[in-house]
C-alpha cells in the first residue's frame, strides 16, 4: 500500500515537472538577456536582468493597448455568455415543453466540435454581417463557442435545485422569472463563478479566433499582442518571454484564488447533471 502511493506521489512529481518546465523556461527567460538565452536558455540568469519588463511596462504602449483590448473583449463575453446560459438553462431545466431535450443535445453537440473545423463557415458568416475586423464580432463568435459547455454545466446544477422550492413561490403569487432570479440565481454562486472563470481563460488565451476576426493592431488582444515583438530580421526573445510571463500572471492568479469555486461548481452541474 505504501508502495503504491510513494510511487503515486513519485508520478505525480515527474508529472508536474514536466507540465511545468516551459513555464520555467518563459519565466527565467525575462529576466535573461538574449545573449544569455542563445547560450544557457534553461539555465539560471547570470547576472539577472529585467530590462525586457521596463520596456514592455514603461516603455511600450503597445502592451497597455492589448491589455486594454483583453480585459474589455473579455468582460463582454463573459456578461454575454452569463446572460445567454442562465436564459437558456433556466428554461431547458426548469420548463417542460415539446422539442427540449433536441434543443439541449444541440447545444451540448457544440461541445464536440473544435473551433478549426469551424473557421471557415465562422469567417463567412462574420463577413456577411460586416462583422470582420470589428470586436464585436470577436466577442459574439468567443460567446458563442463558450456557451455549450456553459449550459452544460448550469443546466445540469439548475435541474438539482428541489420543486418545492418553485412550487412555493407560485403558492407566493411569483411567477417564473421571480423564481429564477430571486431564487435560482442567488443559490447558483458557485456555478456563476465556474462559468466566469472558464470563460474568462478561455476568452483570455485565445488565438486563433482573433487572428481571424480582427486585422487592426490597434484592436489586438494579448497573445495577438505578442507576435508585435517578433522582428522581420532579429526577434527580442527576453521581451517576448517577458510579455508572455505578464500576460500569464492575471489568469494564474485568478485560477489559484478561485479554484475552489471551480472544482464545486463542475461537481455540483456537471456531475449532479
């Protein structure tokens, strides 16, 4: 018994190093000099230097301006995103009708098919509605491939909540929106907050869709952002290190602040659902 869970925690540590090992690499690389990243780039930096991060702090508007493009892009979807799952979940768990369980495997069918297999139809339907180019259009299309997994999880947490407790506010004279936004909602804190977080990463980290949908610099987001350093004869590695390191910052703090909330909400939607 003390064997197997030895080599569980043995496992575990290999398993973590190697997760986390280019995350070292990015990290030390910012404090390097390119130099030092051409000579030595897993090794630790031998005089430290954080030039690269004055530079992209103090010196570059370009960083503030993808920083601003992330945060305001990401708040939309996530406030697009709430509003349309709760909508959606509260009638696909809460209201029988004809058509409802076809209406819900559709939604979770979203959940099967990966973005890339989308870009083309996606980029199309964007240029027919004049939405290339444009945040809007970025903030729809990341809303939009963020709520399968949404109502997923608020469908299956909203169906736990007991009848009695709808049964009682129509005794109440509530109809039911009273039910789903004075009752629902307040008891759904831990799912709202698995919904945000996941959408706010994802919102976050994305690539290939604003590459797709967005062709000004000035409207470019973080990881967008980052392809602003690479030069067309010489690339400032330790800048680009650095610029990554600060873009995963916000979300590494989030998640490990958070994480609890989305380890209770994924367990109660998700599994009770």
């Amino acid at each position: 018994m003390n064997n197997n869970k030895s080599a569980k925690i043995i496992g575990g540590i290999v398993c973590a190093l190697i997760f986390f090992f280019p995350v070292y690499v990015v990290i030390i690389g910012g404090v390097k000099s390119n130099g030092q990243l051409v000579n030595d780039p897993f090794g630790l930096p031998n005089p430290l230097i954080i030039d690269a991060y004055r530079m992209i702090l103090l010196k570059s508007r370009a960083f503030w301006v993808f920083l601003g493009n992330s945060v305001a892009i990401s708040g939309l979807v996530i406030a697009l995103t709430l509003v349309s799952t709760i909508m959606a979940s509260l009638a696909l768990s809460r209201i029988d009708f004809k058509g409802r369980d076809l209406i819900y495997n559709f939604f979770i069918a979203g959940m099967l098919f990966p973005i890339t297999v989308a870009i083309l139809p996606l980029y199309l339907q964007l240029r027919n509605f004049g939405l290339l180019g444009t945040r809007m259009g970025l903030i729809l299309a990341q809303a939009a491939f963020s709520l399968p997994m949404s109502i997923f999880i608020m469908t299956g947490f909203f169906r736990d909540i007991p009848h009695d407790l709808q049964d009682a506010v129509s005794i109440d004279g509530g109809n039911f929106f009273t039910f789903g936004f004075r009752i629902v909602i307040p008891l759904s804190t831990p799912v709202l907050s698995t919904v945000t977080i996941i959408t706010l990463i994802q919102s976050w980290n994305q690539f290939l869709m604003p590459l797709l949908v967005l062709n000004d610099a000035d409207k470019f987001t973080i990881p967008l952002g980052i392809m602003q350093f690479q030069g067309q004869f010489t690339t400032n590695w330790n800048q680009i290190m650095a610029f990554i390191t600060i873009a995963l910052l916000p979300m590494t703090l989030i998640y490990i602040f958070l994480q609890r909330y989305i380890v209770a909400g994924l367990t109660a939607g998700a599994v009770k659902g």
